[in-house]
C-alpha cells in the first residue's frame, strides 16, 4: 500500500507542477515550485508542500493566488490522474529552500570573517 502512495505522490507532485507552470496566469502567483507532497492512505488528502520565492508580500500574495486556482488545480489533476476520489488539496509553505539559502549566507560570513581573523 505505501508503495502506491509513494508513486501518488510522485505523480501528484509532476501534474500539479505542470499544470502550475502552463496553466495557471494569475499574477498573484509569482515563482513557486512544489517540493512534495503527502497523500493520506486513503489518498483523500494531499498536503502540498510549496516554496515561493521573494519577499513575505510575494509570498502572501502567491499563497492567495493558489488558494484561488485550488478548485481548478484539483479538476485538472482529475483529468490526469485516475483516482476513484480526487484529494483535497491543502498548501502549506516550504521554508526549506528559504532557510538553506540563509544557511549558505552564514557560513559564506563565517568564511570570510575566519579568512580575516587568520590573516592579522
């Protein structure tokens, strides 16, 4: 049973990513890329995780963007997808590529200052 959630997911995740970067024209939604998704066993569920790109304005206003293409989003991944129930899509950010790339800016800092220190 895991073994088919898993290829839900996966599948889930390629549709949904297509269909955000063909279809939908709201200019609310700014860069966004789905990095998972989580499906419930029934697969009635799908917890879709997003990271978004820019400033907490963009962010808000792509995060309201996709509530309002979550109908439509959920029709097309329909289409695609052969299940006898479509999930119910629920979004949630994902900091992660945020956090990674405040991580890097650290240990850049880091570097340099250690550079500094070893070179009085």
């Amino acid at each position: 049973m895991s073994r088919r959630v898993d290829r839900m997911e996966e599948a889930c995740k390629e549709e949904l990513s297509e269909i955000l970067q063909r279809e939908i024209k709201d200019p609310r939604v700014g860069f966004v890329t789905i990095t998972r998704v989580k499906l419930t066993a029934d697969l009635r569920h799908a917890r879709v995780y997003i990271s978004i790109m820019g400033n907490d304005e963009e962010v808000r206003q792509s995060l309201e963007g996709l509530e309002s293409a979550r109908g439509y989003l959920r029709s097309r991944l329909g289409k695609h997808l052969r299940l006898k129930y479509l999930p119910e899509i629920d979004f949630h950010h994902d900091r992660i590529s945020q956090q990674a790339l405040e991580l890097d800016e650290l240990l850049r800092r880091a570097a340099n200052d250690g550079e500094l220190a070893d070179g009085d």
